[in-house]
C-alpha cells in the first residue's frame, strides 16, 4: 500500500472519529434535554454503535477498500480526542440551542393553529348552537301557537262526543302516561 494511501486513510479515520464524536454529544445531550425512558437508553446505545461502525467501515471502505491497519486506530483516536478536546463543547452548545429552536417552532406552530384551526372551530361550533337554539325557539312557540289554536277544536269534538264519553272507561295506563306526558311537558314549557 501506498504511504499516499496510508494518510488518505488516516484522514478519513480522523475525520470518521470526529464525526463519531459529534454523533456522540449529539446523542447525549438529546437523550439529557428529551428525557428519554431508562429502558431505551441501552437500546439508543446499541444503535449508536451499530451505526458508528456501520459509519467507519464505510469510510475505511472508501479510503483503502477495507484493510485494517494499526494507523487506522490511530486515526480514530485521535480524530475522537481531537474533538473532545476542542469541538465538544460548540457541538453541545450547537445541539441544545437547536433543542430549543426546534421547541419554539414547535410552540408557534401550535400557536398559529390554535388560532387559524381550533379558534374559527369553536366559534363555528358556538354559532350552529346558537342558531339551532334559536331554530328550537321558534319551533317551540310555532308548536305552542297550533297547538292553542287547536284547543277550540278539542272542546268541539269533545262537545260532540260527550254522550259517547260517559261509557268510555280509560285504562290506567293511559292515564299514568298522560300525566307523566303532562308533567314533563309542564318542567320543560
């Protein structure tokens, strides 16, 4: 191998270590700041890991076609000391500020549906209750209004029909179902 490919190598090492060192923070300070369960913590650092290594034979791949060398550790190492030693604290800092950017876009767009959504809802909601309140109203008196210009009607036929009356016998069903219909009529009107 070629020493020209040997520090191609070592810089896609370097860099791959870097990167694993972002995803690293990255991954903590989410699992810090969006609290997750404790049972998926192990579960997020067996993915963390999976795609680490994933990440680095695809790197290692691209710079010597796989051939694992001690420089390759080397460069992994110190790509991974490198970024703890001068980017971690910019990438926490990065990662919990867009934390924080992600939450605010998150509140107004809550914001500009509550108020372009669920405000016209309720207010649409509130005018079909008034409307159908008042169309009972007028239901109501209408209902009321035929029914006191039958009552002329009712002392005719009951005019009429008093000779037959006088043998007419009402089961008391009849009679508790018309004063229950009474009662309720006279709570509600």
């Amino acid at each position: 191998m070629s020493p020209e490919t040997q520090w191609i190598t070592l810089m896609w090492m370097l860099l791959s270590g870097a990167v694993m060192g972002v995803a690293y923070d990255s991954y903590r300070v989410l699992s810090g700041q969006l609290r997750f369960p404790r049972w998926s913590i192990h579960t997020l650092d067996l993915f963390y890991w999976v795609a680490s290594v994933l990440f680095v034979f695809r790197m290692l791949y691209a710079g010597n076609h796989g051939q694992l060398r001690f420089y390759v550790f080397l460069g992994l190492i110190l790509g991974v000391c490198f970024y703890f030693w001068l980017l971690s604290v910019t990438t926490q800092r990065f990662v919990v500020m867009l934390i924080k950017l992600a939450r605010t876009l998150i509140h107004w767009c809550g914001h500009i549906l509550n108020i372009l959504i669920v405000m016209p809802a309720k207010g649409v909601y509130k005018l079909v209750r008034v409307l159908l309140g008042f169309l009972l109203a007028i239901l109501l008196f209408l209902g009321k209004l035929v029914l006191q210009c039958l009552v002329p009607f009712g002392k005719l036929f009951r005019w009429m029909f008093r000779p037959l009356l006088k043998y007419w016998v009402t089961p008391r069903f009849l009679i508790r179902a018309g004063a229950r219909i009474a009662a309720i009529w006279r709570r509600l009107f």
